[in-house]
C-alpha cells in the first residue's frame, strides 16, 4: 500500500512538472508566432524610424555557434582520447574528471565576467563575438569532453587487442577502431553545445556585447555582437518591446526542441547501427 502511494505521489509530481513546462510553452508560441514576420526576420534595426528587425542577432547566433564549434569539439574529443586512451595515472585522470564535472555546474554569469575580464581585457579582445565564442568554449568543454569519454569507454576492450594484434599503432588503432566507434558520443556533445550556445545571455552580455550591426563571418566575430537571447533581454528590458520579445522566445524555444529532437536521433541512428 505504502509503495503504491509513493508510486502515485511521484507520478503526480511528473504530472505537474510536464503540466508546468507544457503550458510555459504553450504560453510563449501563442503569445510569440503572432509577432514573426518577415520583415522582422530578414532587415535590420533602424534609429531612424524605429524599425525592428533581428536579421543581424540570427546571424551573430550562427557565427558564434560556428567558431564555438570549430573550437570546443576538437579540444574536448582530444582531451577524451587523450584520458581514455594515454593517460596512465588514475589519479590524475579522476581528479580532472571532477574538475570537468565541477565547471559544467558553474553559473554562467561567472564564466561571462572570467571572459570578460582574461579575453576582453587582458587579451585586449574588447567585447566582440569572438570572446563570447571563446567563454562558450570553457563552458561547453567539459559537456563534450565527458559525452566523448562516456563513449569511448563503451568501446569493447577486445576490439583495441584485435587491432594491435594485427599489427596496429597505437593512433592507428584510435583512428580507425576507437573513434568511429564513439562518433555518436561526439555528436551528441556538439548537439548538447549548440543548445546551450543558443540559450546563453549572461556570459555573453559581458563579453560579446549588444550592437545590432550586420557583418560578415570573420568581420562579426572582430565586432561586438548581440546573439537572439541576448536581443531578446534588450528588447524586453531596455525597450520594453514585448511583442518583439515573445517572437524572440518562440524562435529560440522551437530551434531548442529541433536540437533535442535532432539529438535524439542521431542516438537512435547510431544505436541501430551499433545493433546490426
């Protein structure tokens, strides 16, 4: 009797907790999709006559997420090889395993004033998208290095000994044996990253900025730049622009759901293909 209301009172927990998140979603689409136009997705700002568009905050969004990529996934799958595969100090490997776990729960507007404060100033980098890129990259670094680490430990033992049973070095046998194995857990934590990039404002208040310019790729990452939820707090606080705000939440709540739908199957994919 006692387990069967445990049961009951748990489920209605879950209940509640799917009610609540159902009906904060339900309530930013209504109150967002209405205000999408295209007018708003394709110009830019105007001072002049008070036109809105976020055209250059989509963009910054998609040059940040590029040049984080283009960093965090080479660090994090290196350093995962690295610990798995070479490290022989337990010691050392478990202590920079907690290190990783005890950054991945650090508040993000910690990270933005370390940014700050390394890259923007003692770097002398001043507040451009480049720095946002760079504070995402410590951010983001334990998350991939720990889904890539996960995943080359499922790597069966015996398929390591039968390469170098054939003969096999040991980069040889990590490039061709042990890395197409664990690919799934490398595109997870860049799937996990992107979602993260795509809902980060505090650290990227302090470091990539707010200009609503238009630039190119390497032009916007020297410049400062506002990324969506960044333009979403300006124009819900600074301008009170809440329509503008809501159409913001909606974009950036259905790209979030693409990248959890995307996650989901990719693993799936891959674990087919690891059962035939």
């Amino acid at each position: 009797m006692e387990k069967k209301n445990g049961k009951r009172k748990i489920y209605m927990v879950i209940m509640r907790g799917l009610m609540g998140i159902l009906f904060i979603m339900s309530y930013v689409l209504v109150k967002g999709i209405p205000n999408i136009t295209w007018d708003l997705l394709s110009t830019t700002p105007s001072y002049i006559d008070g036109s809105i568009g976020i055209l250059p905050d989509i963009l910054n969004t998609i040059y940040i997420i590029i040049a984080a990529l283009a960093i965090v996934i080479p660090l994090g799958a290196g350093a995962a090889v690295y610990l798995t595969e070479y490290a022989g100090n337990k010691k050392i490997v478990s202590v920079i395993e907690y290190a990783a776990e005890t950054l991945s729960g650090i508040p993000s507007i910690i990270y933005g004033l370390v940014g700050m404060l390394f890259f923007c100033q003692f770097l002398n980098m001043q507040t451009s998208l480049l720095a946002g890129a760079l504070t995402l990259v410590i951010m983001n670094l334990p998350t991939v290095m720990r889904t890539t680490q996960e995943s080359l430990k499922t790597v069966p033992q015996s398929y390591r000994e039968g390469a170098f049973g054939l003969g096999a070095g040991k980069w040889r046998m990590i490039r061709t044996v042990v890395l197409p194995g664990c690919i799934d857990g490398i595109i997870t934590g860049c799937i996990l990253s992107v979602g993260r990039i795509l809902g980060e404002s505090a650290a990227l208040l302090f470091t990539a900025g707010v200009a609503h310019a238009l630039n190119g790729f390497f032009e916007g990452l020297n410049s400062s730049g506002a990324t969506l939820t960044v333009a979403l707090y300006f124009y819900a606080k600074e301008r009170g622009e809440f329509g503008v705000a809501f159409a913001i939440a909606a974009i950036l709540m259905v790209l979030t759901l693409l990248v959890n739908l995307l996650a989901m199957l990719v693993g799936e994919s891959f674990k087919r293909r690891r059962n035939t």
